[in-house]
C-alpha cells in the first residue's frame, strides 16, 4: 500500500519536531443559515507536540454581550492564536469548504465584523485534512458514515464528550455552548489520536488492521492475508511437484486449506493461533479459523461447493460475524472463500455487498473470493 504524499510530509514534519495542531470547530445549523454564513459557537484546537487543548468558545464570554459581540471575540482569540502558530502544521477533518471549514470561518469573519479579509489565513501548504489523506490510502469507503466518528471507534479512541454536528446545532439554539466546546475539543484531540496511528501504522480502517514490518518495509496486515490468499493455488500447485514419489499435502477439503495457510501466515505473522475457541453463540461455542492477536484480526476459511449460493455464504458470514462480534480481541474479520470451480457467479459484485453488508459498528469485516 502506497503512502500518500501528504502523509510522508506530515511523518517529516514530525520527525523534523516541527509544532503539529489540530483544529475543529461548530456551528449553528447549516440549514438554518440559509442568508448569512454560519454562526460560529466555538473553535478546538489541540497540540500533537504537548497535548495541549484550548476552546474559543461563546461559553468563555460574559452573556450580558450580544452574542455577535461574543462571537467576533472568539474569532478574533481563534485568529490570534493563528498568527501565534503562523509556523505549525495544521490537520484538521474536512473544514477546506466554503460551507464548512477555514474559509467558511472567514466568511463568517468578514460578514459580521464588515472587514474585507480576516486578520489572518493559514497558508494552504501547512493545511492537511485527515478524511482525505486516510481516504487516498484506504479508498474512500475506508469506514461506513459518519466517517469521523465509526473510525474512532473502530480505533477505540475516546469520544466521551462528543456530540454528532446536527446534536451540537440543536445546543447552539437552546444556548448550551459549553458542552459544544467540550464537543469540539474532543474532536480536536481525536484528530491527533487519529494521525499518531497513521503513523504508528496501527490505524484500523474497514479494510486495514494496521501495518507489520517485512523485508525492511511496512505492509498492511490485511493486504499480506489477502495476498497470500491470492498466491494459495501457486503454492498449491507447488506441493505437487516434490522430488520423485515423496509425499506431500494435497488440498482436498477446508481443513487441508487451513494447514496451508496457517505455514504461509508464519512468514508475516509472529502469532498466528489455529482454531481458537469464541464465547458462547446461539447455544453453543464456535471455532475461529485463526486468531491473530497482535492485529485483532479473525480469520474465517470457506471452500465454495456446488451446494453453496449467494445467500448460503451470506448467511454463514452473518453468522460468523456475530460470533466473532462477541470474541472480544477480535476487531477486524477477513473471510477467504476458495471458489477455483467458479461455482459463485458475480465474485466481485458478491465480495463488495457481503462486505458492505457484514460490517457493523466495532466489527470490520473484509470478503475476498478467490476465483481463478
């Protein structure tokens, strides 16, 4: 998987020392602001460099001033500590629009204080947006929406005082700016969260489980199953062709299929447990095909038959999901389904719906059917 540019110049920037913040902001209600841009009810803002957190925020401000007042203080504060940082790099979630973002809080600047350009702009080349740099790495459906908040959780990072933007529009109408301040500081730290495990390589996406290091470089943990999935009928073959009579395995059912694979997840994985047993399901307990601790990732192993439908595998994949949902050190699902009859029609169609359809909140699940 490549590194995105913007990426490896946020990796330099940090190993370089250089001042890393994060900001986040809310507003009122985008629907409501339908003549005039967006009221602004607070801005966060977080240091990567000494975990530092600030809010701009009206609920700093005596309510004895009209609230435009308040609000051109917050800006002018929030414009303050930009000229003070004028140097940091700057990541921030999607705030690069108009509607929603630094020029948007411009607009709202020069609306409300009737001046031509606010006291200061952050350079374009200091500005990252982790939505962008995580959806060129992963793809864009890298997580289902809300993205900012399912990868978080995906991550397990802290979200206690979080509120979702159309919950933090509702306060900014019954005035309950402090827990929007709390809001928006918690999403500010969280971006921070979210690029320390960019760069750790422990990022979990819908399609990732974080990076293991091979051969000097650093490969995505599920893409290394996948590839060996996807390498498994070459090293099939190759069993077959051992010097004179010797002999050797041959692939005859599912647990063949597994012995082969748990030696070729060796080569990546430290770890690799075979037939781990899950909690208890439906009235009974259930078999892991493999559990990879270090990466949270279960793997599940099929062998399509002619008995086998569509809705036959998508049914045992539910099953297998809320199995592996309950095994708590499991957070991630890969299901490889071995089909080299071609026994499934529409491969490529049948992996995106089961895998746009199996995953569900804390449980990312991956379907990949090998075909050829």
């Amino acid at each position: 998987m490549t590194e995105p540019a913007k990426l490896r110049e946020l990796r330099g920037a940090v190993q370089a020392g250089r001042e890393v913040i994060s900001v986040h902001y809310a507003c009122e209600s985008l629907a409501d602001a339908t003549d005039h841009p967006a009221a602004i009810s607070c801005i966060g803002v977080a240091s990567l460099n000494n975990g530092t957190r600030e809010a701009f925020s009206l609920a700093d401000l005596p309510a004895t001033m009209e609230q435009v007042e308040r609000e051109i203080a917050l800006l002018d504060r929030f414009y303050d500590y930009l000229i003070e940082h004028r140097e940091s790099v700057i990541v921030h979630w999607n705030m690069n629009s108009s509607v929603f973002g630094f020029p948007a809080l411009n607009k709202r600047y020069c609306f409300i204080t009737g001046k031509d350009h606010p006291r200061h702009k952050p350079s374009e080349h200091l500005l990252y947006d982790l939505d962008d740099i995580v959806g060129e790495m992963y793809g864009d459906q890298y997580v289902k929406h809300p993205k900012f908040y399912n990868l978080a959780s995906l991550n397990q990072i802290g979200l206690f005082s979080y509120l979702s933007g159309k919950d933090e529009a509702s306060r900014f109408k019954t005035g309950d700016f402090g827990a929007i301040s709390s809001s928006a500081t918690t999403k500010a730290r969280a971006n921070l969260d979210i690029l320390r495990a960019l760069l750790s390589g422990q990022l979990r996406t819908q399609k990732s489980a974080g990076s293991i290091e091979f051969a000097g470089q650093q490969i995505d943990a599920v893409d290394a199953v996948l590839a060996i999935g996807q390498r498994m009928r070459n090293a099939e073959r190759e069993l077959t062709r051992r010097y004179g009579t010797r002999e050797t395995l041959r692939i005859a059912d599912e647990y063949d299929v597994q012995d082969l694979l748990k030696t070729l997840f060796a080569l990546f994985f430290d770890d690799v447990r075979p037939e781990s047993w899950s909690p208890n399901y439906a009235g009974g307990a259930a078999r892991i095909d493999f559990l990879i601790p270090a990466f949270e990732l279960a793997i599940e192993v099929k062998r399509a038959r002619p008995s086998m439908s569509a809705r036959d595998l998508a049914d045992e994949l539910i099953v297998d999901r809320d199995r592996y949902k309950e095994e708590q050190r499991a957070k991630h699902l890969i299901c490889l389904v071995f089909d080299y009859e071609g026994l499934l029609s529409g491969p490529r169609g049948l992996e995106a719906d089961l895998t746009r359809e199996s995953t569900v909140e804390g449980l990312a699940v991956t379907v990949r059917i090998f075909d050829r």
